[in-house]
C-alpha cells in the first residue's frame, strides 16, 4: 500500500485486544513511547488488530502487522519514534533524510522483520530443533555485524528480533550462548530497551535477557598464567588424605600395652619389669573405661563443623513474576516469586534503590526459601532475594541462576555434601544464617557465588551476580 506522507496527520488509532497488546511486546513498547495524544488504543474483547492513520474524514487502514509497527515509527507519528532519543528506523524514516543509504536502511529493516516473522512467529507450536538452526544465522551474522540493519543503535527490527529469541532461547544449551555473537548482540539490544525505558520515565515490563556468566566479553590467556584451581584443589585433596593417616597414627599410639609402639614390636624382647609396667597400664586404662561407661550420657551437641554448614540453608532457583512498591516504605520491592512450589512466594525486598520496577518482572533469581515468615513494614515476607553487595552497600546486584537451571531447583556448593536442609525454626534459633552467611558467603574472582570457597552450582551451572561483581559480600 502507497500512503501520501504529506497528507497524513500525525494521529492514528490503534485497535488490539488486550491479549494481542500482552503477546506482542513490541507493540506494546510502541504503544508506551507514543506521543501523549497521537496514539489512541482501542482494546474490543474480540477483534482483528488494525492501526487507522486519521486523513480527514477518510482515514487510511493498516491491518498487516510490520506495516503497524513500522507505521508507528515512521509516518503514522510523524516520526516522532524516529528522531532524538529513540530512532527506531535509523533516522532513516523521515523524507528530509532522504538518499541511498536510508532506503538501503529501511529496506534492510523491513526484510529482516519479514524473515523475523516467517521463522520466529509471535504464537504457534514449539519450534523445536528449529530454534538451534535459526539460532546459528544469527551467531553468523553477528559476528560480523553490530545489529540487523546499518544503523548506530537497535532499530525496530531489531527489538522484534529480541523479543522473539526471548521466547525461544530457553530451548537452547546455554553452551551455545556463552561468550557468542548472539549473546553479545542480546545484552545490547536488552540496555537499549532499558535505556529508553528510562528516557521516557515508563514502567515496560519485559523479560530481561541474562547470560548466566559474569561477562559475555571472552577472555584471553597466554598458557603461562598459575593454575590455581589445581593448586588448591591440591592443598585440599592433602588435607583430606592427612587426616585419616594421622588418625591411624594417633590410634596406633594409644592401643595394647599404653601407646609404646616400639616395644610392641619388640614384644618378644621385653623384660618381666617391661611386661609387668605395660599390664599396669592396661589395667588402668581399662579402669578408666569402666567409669567413663558408668557416667551418666549427656545429650549429644552437634559439632561446630556439622552444624555450620551451607547445606543447612534452602537456596533454590525462583523467578520473580510481580512485582510492587511497598505502600509505607520507598527502600522496599513486594515481590511474588516462583520457586516451585504450589504458588508463589510473597518476599520483601530492600532494593528500591538499585533496581526499576521493570528490572525486577521476570527476573531470575536465587532465594534462601527456609525462613521464618516474618512481616516487613506491616507486610508478610517468606524468604531472602540473595544479592551481591559492595562493602559501604552503594552498589547491589541480583545473585542470578543460569540461564536454563530449573525453577525450583536447589542451588549445592562443589565438595560440600548436599542434605535435608534445616527447618525454619531450627535456622531462627540457631541463628545459622548469621553463623553461615557473613563473610562466609562471598563472589570469587570471577563473580560466581561460593561458600567458603566452594563454588555454587545448579544443572546448568554457577550462580553468579548479576554484573559481575567481584570478590562481594552476598546476603
């Protein structure tokens, strides 16, 4: 369809349903950074999805999706979704920028969302082994290309693109995702729709993508470097082996004739006065052992060693599925979080400062679950949201899962015994989460979550914190 530019107002009305505006997060990004007053959205219970550009009395009807979206950010707003700060087309859109590098913009915009919706189509059946094919063009492409189309930040097709390989990338292994072109090209198209979230001051709730690793950005080693994860796996395995040896030893020194190992091997040489000292010293020992038998048993202590032990604590893989402001306090998020279990868990959390709204819907999380229920500004609050935090607390990040572990799963600590955790009485009494978490709980050198030095893991791999945060205190 050829639509006179010049003779359209900048006035259009968008009719949608309501399930059409949830399913089609581009659409509905649009329908947020619009003009105040240029776009009127219409939601009916049942109807086709059309975009009317108001001419007069005669106004033009879009009906076909692309054409919808690019409308939107073209001629149907008269570009005001193509010019400072967004430029969805490039800046391309507007006939004043007019030449040959804008036509080869716009029409690299236009097949990319057309190739888009044919292979990654909004609703449908599980793509299936098709996701991976698709999935490897674009690690293709983009290693050799910053976005779709020539332009200097994400266009439009490019944001769609995103929110279609957001429903898709859960399918994939994430070794396919680690450190690769795709991944590179995810996390800068996810701050740009962030950036503009903010730009505009709106509330955009859309799932976020998180690579599950630290830094997407490879790093580089020269074969010269220490190995110290074999050097210390090393110190361990040492200690590990002494122990039992000097146990042995110590065993040794204490049995037979008083702990004279010498002499019992020389049993055959000893003198009568050697023999009758050695059977006095049995005697007594065995005197001892009859009184210790008749004292009176003490309830049995859990060693320190046993009892402070991460495994005591639930941490389990959730994802946060609403999110509010608490309604007395501007430091607290109200969050329902899933984590498996029959319905979601209402958690408080101190992060007004360091996270949007829109960062906290559908972000995946790791959540200590074995509290007590206690109330936070007069509101219930069933477990922690774990963070990595700096030491003054001026910079804080979500610990987070990776990309494909489980909802629900428990998060375990290389070489620390997985068991029953304790129950939420036992950890308020106890105290475990003080005994456990401070200074205990810390990111590494690479900002992956560990207990004493023992590294977090789920089926998928570690948890780590969000940003990367090194060497931090997580609680």
């Amino acid at each position: 369809m050829t639509v006179d530019v010049s003779s359209q107002a900048a006035i259009a009305t968008l009719t949608l349903t309501n399930q059409q505006l949830k399913e089609d997060k581009t659409l509905s990004l649009l329908t947020k950074l619009a003009p105040l007053g240029q776009l009127t959205i219409k939601t009916p219970k049942k109807g086709s999805l059309s975009l009317a550009l108001h001419n007069g009395s005669n106004p033009t009807v879009l009906t076909e999706r692309n054409a919808i979206v690019r409308s939107l950010c073209g001629m149907g707003l008269h570009y005001a979704l193509d010019s400072h700060p967004y430029y969805l087309l490039g800046g391309h859109g507007s006939k004043s920028n007019a030449c040959a590098d804008s036509a080869v913009a716009l029409s690299s915009i236009a097949s990319w969302m057309s190739f888009v919706d044919t292979n990654l189509p909004l609703t449908g059946d599980d793509l299936g082994p098709k996701v991976e094919s698709i999935v490897n063009q674009f690690q293709e492409y983009f290693a050799s290309h910053a976005f779709l189309a020539p332009t200097a930040v994400p266009s439009l097709a490019d944001i769609d693109l995103y929110f279609r390989l957001m429903a898709t990338l859960s399918q994939l292994p994430n070794s396919l995702l680690i450190g690769s072109p795709v991944t590179r090209y995810m996390v800068a198209v996810d701050a740009r729709l962030k950036q503009m979230a903010q730009l505009k001051n709106i509330t955009f709730l859309f799932p976020r993508f998180s690579v599950g690793l630290p830094d997407p950005v490879p790093k580089f080693y020269y074969g010269d470097e220490l190995d110290l994860d074999s050097m210390f796996q090393g110190k361990a395995l040492d200690v590990a082996v002494a122990k039992p040896a000097a146990k042995s030893a110590a065993a040794a020194a204490g049995s037979g004739d008083g702990g004279d190992t010498k002499a019992a091997a020389e049993k055959k040489e000893l003198t009568p006065e050697q023999i009758a000292a050695a059977e006095k010293r049995k005697a007594k020992q065995e005197q001892k052992a009859k009184q210790k038998a008749n004292k009176p048993k003490q309830k049995a202590t859990p060693s320190p060693a046993a009892e402070l032990d991460i495994s005591a604590l639930e941490l389990k893989v959730g994802q946060i599925t609403k999110a509010w402001p608490h309604p007395d306090s501007d430091k607290l998020w109200c969050e329902e979080i899933n984590v498996g279990e029959a319905k979601p868990r209402q958690i408080l959390s101190g992060l007004r400062a360091f996270y949007e709204q829109s960062d906290m819907d559908q972000a995946r999380v790791v959540v200590l679950c074995n509290l007590k229920e206690k109330k936070l500004g007069g509101i219930p609050s069933h477990g922690m949201v774990l963070c990595a935090s700096n030491a003054d607390h001026t910079a804080v990040e979500f610990v987070i899962p990776p990309v494909n572990a489980k909802i629900g799963e428990r998060v375990e600590f290389a070489n620390v015994e997985t068991v029953e955790a304790k129950p939420q009485n036992q950890v308020a009494k106890k105290k475990l989460l003080e005994k456990l978490v401070p200074a205990l709980l810390m990111t590494n050198e690479d900002g992956v979550m560990a207990w004493k030095g023992h590294v977090s893991q789920t089926s998928d791999g570690p948890c780590v914190a969000a940003k990367g945060m090194k060497n931090a205190q997580v609680s």
